[in-house]
C-alpha cells in the first residue's frame, strides 16, 4: 500500500505540472492575444508565418526606401524652387539694367549684386541633404561638385550618376537629378551652356557697359574717325546722329569694315543731321564731319550677331576724334549695351524655364514615390492581417480551455489533499 500511495502522489504532482505549463501557455495567450506557433505542433502556420515574416522584411525595407527617396526629392524641390526664385531676381536685375537713365556707376552696383547672387547660386548648386550627401553631384556625394575657380568660372567636378532606390520588386525611383544635366546643360539659342556661364556673361554686360561707351561727343572741327570691328558675314550695325542740324538713325550691313554702305546710308541723312561721312585714305576706316565744324554726338549703338557678353567687344565701332594736326586722339569704344544686356535677359529666361522643367522632373519623381507609398500602405495592413490570422489567439476558446483547466486542476488538488489525509484504518474500515 505504501507504494501505490507514492505512486499516486507522483501521478498526481506529474499531472499537476503538465496542467500548470498549459494554464501559464493559455494565460500568456491571454495577456498577449497572440497563441504559438512551433514547428512540432502546426507545421503548416510555421511555414506560412515565416513566408509572411519574409514578406514582411522585404515591405519595410521599401518603406525605408521611399521615406528616403522622398525626403531626398523634397530636398531637390527647394533647392530648384531657390534657384529659380534667384534667377527671377537676375532677370530682375537684367530689366533694371537697360534703363538708359542709369550711369555707369549704377551698373557697376548692379553687377556686384549679380555677383553675389552667382555665389548663391554656387551655394544652391552644392546643396546636401539630411544625411549629408551633395544632392546634385551624381555619385560623388562627399564634397561639394561646385567650385569656384580664380577667373569667376564655376567648375563641376561631379559626375552625370543619378542615384535611385527599390521601392517595390519591380520599380526603382530616381532620388534626385544629377549635376550636369541641372545646372551645366540650359539650351540657349548659342547652344547648350551651364547657368553660372548665363549669369557670367551677365556680369560682363554690365561691366562692358560701365566701362566702354555707349553715347560720345565729338566736338573736334576735323570730326573723327570711326572703324568697325567686324567679321566675315555681313554685320548689320546702325547709331544714332545728333548733329547740328538734328538727329537721324543709320544703319548698313557692314562685312570685315567694309564702309561703302554705311557711308550712303550717312550721307543719305546728312540733310536731317549735318552731318557727312566720307572714306578715311586707308579706305579701312569711316571719316564723320559735320557740314558746319560744329560738335555732333553719335551714340544708340546697335549691332546684332552677339553671341553673348565678351570681355573684349565684338561688332563693336571704334571712334578716333581727329585732332587740329591731323594726329587722332586716344580711341573710344563705343558698344551696344542693350545688344549684350538683350542676350543675358534672353538666357536667364531659358535658364528660368529650363529649371522649371527640372523641378516638374523632380516633382513627378515625388509623385510616382507617393503613388508607391499608398501602395505600399495597402500591401503592408495585408500581411499584417495575414500574420494576425496566423499568430492571433480566439480569445474565447482560450477562455473556455483555461476555465476548464483551472476546474481540472482544482478537482485533481482536491483529490490529491483527501488522499493524503487517509490512514490505513480507513482504507479497511
């Protein structure tokens, strides 16, 4: 008798422990609302729980990659949206500049704005995004692609790599646009050139008509002597006469200073200024004397076939006045300020509409990366429902088990404390 009591008390113990492990389990399902899942006990949802885990995984990598493709474009927007914002300014400045009514001082003001403005413009153009990368370097994103060399001219030392991301397994999106093709390639009418060249060249122009003139007075009684700086094709080149007896437009076409035409076209308005035009003795150069040896002024000089503002000016007229002893005084250059100025307004709005199309680039760039965000969204609560099929506990049969369980426990401690309490005599009573 004394073994089988021991035996029983074991049974018991034994039984009561395997009965606790099952309430622990189906408390924690409780607590969690979550039922595990093991390999030796459901096969089938181990293997679907791990294909959706993988699932899983793979979503929110391309989550990452699309907050990060989003807050990159975010980041290429502003800076584009400044660019364009700087470049309306120039324009601006462009406009402000061909006021005839301003001196030479004045644009000298102007340009140094517009040369701060080009430094801007380098700072916009070296622009980084949160993580410290230069947004328009292509794949050299560590230093800054745009430098500054000593004669003014900007650099690129970039590349045309265009970084992009996976947002799905079957669509990759471009995190931004590359260098050269923002800021080195605006199509002009003179063929491609980088946006820092346009607002050079707007420097120049207001430099150069600072600098050289734009209206003289010759008040010498032997007139002047003017020579035309042209080229190989004929160079249409007109100004304007204030002589004594009023003033006249003139132009001719002129073809490597040939004068013949530019003479009948003065002579021929000599009755509305006074003033006559004849062959210097090189034949090179153009002779103006007004009929009367009074002074005249030539000044609206206009040339076209400017290909952009120059250092030195192209289809330019050099003006001599001719002094009492036949010697020729130091030489003015007169220009056409509007001609170059005309250029430099007509590049920065290609300029302004050519990063109009890059920031609607970027812009749809971003749209495709929401579109891909929403589906995402739909695919990631998808999984998410199926890992919660899987792994999600019924409540209420949990319940009913653990309720069950705890009478069964219960009933076996009850059992297991009145057995204990018997002796031999009542077991033979």
């Amino acid at each position: 008798m004394t073994i089988s009591t021991k035996m029983f008390n074991q049974q018991t113990i034994s039984n009561l422990g395997r009965l606790s492990v099952q309430l622990g389990e189906l408390q924690t399902q409780v607590a969690s609302g979550q039922k595990p899942i093991r390999p030796s006990t459901d096969p089938i949802a181990t293997s679907k729980l791990f294909a959706a885990k993988d699932l899983q995984a793979g979503l929110e990598r391309f989550r990452s990659n699309i907050d990060r493709v989003e807050a990159r474009l975010s980041d290429t927007d502003v800076a584009t949206g400044q660019v364009q914002n700087l470049l309306i300014r120039l324009k601006e400045l462009s406009i402000q500049a061909s006021n005839d009514a301003l001196n030479a001082e004045d644009r000298m003001a102007i340009r140094h704005e517009v040369t701060q403005h080009k430094h801007a413009l380098v700072a916009l153009a070296n622009s980084r995004d949160s993580q410290g990368q230069a947004l328009f370097g292509g794949y050299q994103t560590n230093d800054d692609p745009f430098k500054i060399n000593v004669d003014g001219s900007v650099s690129y030392t970039g590349d045309n790599g265009l970084h992009s991301l996976p947002v799905s397994a079957a669509l990759n999106i471009s995190t931004g646009v590359d260098g050269i093709s923002s800021f080195m390639r605006v199509q002009t009418q003179e063929g491609p050139k980088s946006v820092f060249n346009i607002v050079q060249e707007f420097e120049t122009s207001l430099e150069k008509s600072a600098i050289h003139a734009t209206r003289t007075t010759v008040d010498s009684a032997a007139g002047a002597l003017l020579t035309f700086d042209t080229g190989p094709n004929p160079t249409p080149l007109g100004l304007r006469i204030e002589g004594p007896l009023g003033q006249a437009d003139v132009s001719a076409d002129i073809v490597y200073g040939t004068i013949d035409s530019m003479i009948a076209a003065v002579n021929a308005k000599t009755e509305l200024t006074g003033v006559r035009a004849s062959a210097a003795e090189d034949g090179n150069a153009l002779v103006l004397l007004a009929t009367d040896g009074n002074a005249f002024t030539i000044s609206h000089v206009e040339t076209d076939g400017v290909t952009g503002a120059e250092d030195t000016p192209s289809n330019a007229i050099k003006l001599q006045q001719i002094r009492s002893d036949g010697l020729f005084a130091d030489p003015i250059t007169l220009v056409d300020k509007d001609s170059d100025l005309s250029a430099s307004l007509s590049s920065l709005d290609t300029a302004i509409n050519h990063f109009s199309i890059v920031q609607a680039q970027v812009g749809a760039y971003a749209a495709t990366a929401q579109m891909q965000s929403e589906l995402l969204a739909r695919k990631e609560i998808t999984v998410d429902e199926a890992i919660s099929g899987i792994t999600d506990a019924d409540l209420t049969e949990v319940v009913t088990q653990l309720q069950s369980l705890l009478v069964n426990r219960d009933a076996l401690r009850q059992v297991f404390a009145k057995v204990g309490q018997q002796s031999l005599f009542d077991l033979i009573r």
